[in-house]
C-alpha cells in the first residue's frame, strides 16, 4: 500500500508539473487580481470636450481630466446611449422611460442640459449618434426603415438629409462616421457607405460608395494622409474614398471565425505618430477549446509611407505578439487573461494634450471601463477594471 500511495504521489506531482507548462494554466497563473470597476455595466463610447475624456454608464456621465474619473454635475436624465461632442456641446442620446422615448440632448458645459428637437421626417425612434468636424449626424428608424438626420453644431435642431430619391435612403442604421479634407463617409450597419461634401451639406444627399453584399459595423480615418477604412462584420478591412469608391484590401482579416465588434480606434506613439489600428474582436459563435481567450480587440501595424496607410505584408496579431504592441515587452499573456477574456464595444486613446501616459481605455460589453496602465507597486502596465 504504501508503494502503491508514493506512485499515486508521484503520479500527481508529473500531471501538476505538465499542467504549468500548458498554455491556458499559464495564463491563469499571470492574471493580475481583477478590481472592481469604478464605471460598471456596459458603458457608452468615449468623447472629448472641454479638454477632458466622456463616458457614460446607465444614468450617469463620467469626466476624465488626465488624473481621475468623476461623474460630471449635471447630468442628462434617462439611461445614456451614446455621446457624441462638437467644440461648442456634449451630444447625450437618451432613453426616457421605454426603449421608444428616446431624444438627444445637449450641454455646454455650464447650466443645465437643453433638449434637441427637430423634423425627423416621421422617422421617430433615435438610434446612434455621431459628431464630426463640429457637424452633427443621427441614425432614426421608423418601423424598420431608416434616415439620416443632420445639424451644425449650433443650430437649433436637426434636419432630414434631403435624399435625392427613394432608392438613396439608407437601408440599414447609421454606425459611424469618419471624414477627410472633402468627405464625410456615414457607414451604415448594412451593405452601404456614403459619402456627402462637407462644403454642401446638406444640398445633396449622400452618394453611395457601395451596394454589396457585406455588413459593416465601423469606420474610422488613420489620421495618415486622410486614408479612410472600413470593417466588415467578418473582419475584412476596406479602403474607402469618394474616387475609387470601397475596395477591399487584399488578406488582411480578424480572420479564424471571429468577427468584428466594430471598436475601432489608432494607437500613437510618444511622438503622437500612427503605429497600429486597433480592433474590436468578438469570440467564435462555435464552441472551440480557446472559447473565452479570444475577445478583447486586435492589432494592425501602420505605416505612413504605405499608399493605403497599412504596413506591407502585415496583419491583425494580437497584443503583445509583434515588436510593435500597445501593451509592454512579453505583455500578451497579461492582455490574454485579462481583458482579452472581455467583448469590447468601444476602444479610445487618450490624447497627449490631457494625459501625458496617452492611457488607453475600453469600455466592455457588461464589466465596465477597463484601462492599461500601472497600478500599485507592479511596475508593469496592465489590463484592468478602471478604478
């Protein structure tokens, strides 16, 4: 028995030995201690006013100065959605009492919130709202059909763009926009991108860029040489201008059954230069034995001297995999149990002008606001609930 109770032994200590060498125990044994998020639930987009970062979460608009976050004085009333921001107003939308009652209100950062009202066209059910170059855009539905609504940033409410027939409206919601020198490109969750001049706004309606097949879930510009891209659901990535219209760029995916969340933001360097476009990666709808290491988000190197603003020979890798990462040396395996394991919604860098560490944040589909940074006596950056 008592040969028999030291194999017994021996065989548990080879199994534990084996197990700290397998992958996914190794990530267990690096995880940092998770801390209970100071912003919690499923938080909102990040904007900037005022010289300060904006999120909300629930009822409440959080202020972020470079130092700390504090829910802000004055707060819109309702369950907050989405922000959006022009030099002059905080854009809020708003749920009043049902998912229906939902309206857009604004502030200036002193006073109270005033409501934005205007003719919506009969298409009453406000659904996103976006912000850019100090114009204002919202997404509306009426039974399953949408439109697009538009306001400067100080008049007094917003407008139908004028469609230039019943086959230019959109088919699908407004998810984004992004703009170049010329351009505002409002990408729909659907099959179309369009494009309207920024001198002419709102004179004609958007012209479409494309008509296929593909769903889009979010678009941004690379902040090099005015290159515009979108992404699909799939993960595909797409250049976009008003000249050759959306084109796809060859082999370069989230890739292996994952699709994009639609999280879209640039990471920069010290220096403020473009190194890596960041994106949101949601997990296999298969069960597979990776199943809950594979949300978080991905990256894609950049390079100002490309035509298409992409690295050559590059393509989405994970954190902390290639030389050039938003997390610190040997950081993947950090990134991978901690916020990789989290869906993220929204990603936004920090700019230099009010954080000097240009700290990185996300906001996570049901944990709250999470941030890379160094906390406590642990010298290394880290993924971690906001505090």
């Amino acid at each position: 028995m008592k040969k028999r109770h030291f194999v017994y032994i021996t065989f548990s200590l080879i199994i534990a030995f084996g197990a700290c060498k397998d992958p996914v125990f190794y990530m267990i044994s690096v995880e940092p201690p998770l801390v209970e998020p100071l912003i919690g639930g499923s938080p909102s987009n990040f904007t900037v006013f005022n010289n300060e970062v904006y999120v909300a979460s629930g009822r409440r608009i959080f202020s972020y100065d470079g130092n700390k976050w504090k829910p802000i004085s004055s707060q819109p009333g309702g369950r907050i959605v989405q922000l959006a921001a022009t030099d002059s107003y905080l854009y809020a939308l708003c749920f009043q009492n049902s998912e229906r009652n939902r309206n857009i209100k604004r502030f200036s950062g002193a006073g109270n919130w005033e409501d934005v009202t205007g003719d919506t066209g009969g298409y009453d059910t406000l659904q996103s709202v976006y912000a850019a170059n100090d114009k204002v855009f919202i997404g509306a539905e009426r039974v399953g059909n949408f439109i697009i609504l538009y306001m400067a940033d100080n008049d007094d409410g917003y407008i139908p763009l004028t469609p230039g027939g019943t086959n230019d409206m959109p088919e699908f919601l407004l998810c984004g926009i992004a703009y170049d020198s010329a351009y505002y490109y409002l990408c729909t969750r659907g099959n179309a991108i369009f494009a309207t001049p920024i001198a002419d706004i709102p004179v004609e309606f958007p012209k479409t860029v494309l008509d296929d097949s593909f769903t889009f879930t979010g678009i941004i510009n690379l902040g090099i040489n005015d290159i515009i891209v979108a992404i699909s659901r799939n993960g595909k990535l797409y250049n976009v201008s008003v000249d050759a219209g959306v084109t796809i760029i060859e082999d370069i995916s989230i890739g292996n059954s994952r699709y994009s969340t639609g999280a879209l933001a640039v990471w920069r360097d010290e220096t403020g230069t473009p190194r890596l476009l960041l994106a949101g990666r949601q997990d296999s709808l298969v069960y597979t034995v990776d199943s809950g290491y594979t949300y978080g988000f991905m990256e894609l190197e950049l390079d100002l001297n490309e035509i298409n603003g992409i690295k050559a020979g590059s393509n989405f890798i994970e954190p902390g995999k290639a030389d050039v990462s938003s997390v610190a040396d040997h950081g993947y395996e950090r990134y991978v149990s901690t916020l990789g394991k989290n869906p993220v919604n929204h990603i936004f860098q920090t700019p230099k002008s009010i954080d000097e560490n240009m700290t990185l944040f996300a906001s996570t589909q049901k944990n709250g606001v999470w941030s890379y940074k160094v906390r406590g006596s642990d010298t290394t950056p880290q993924w971690n609930a906001e505090e």
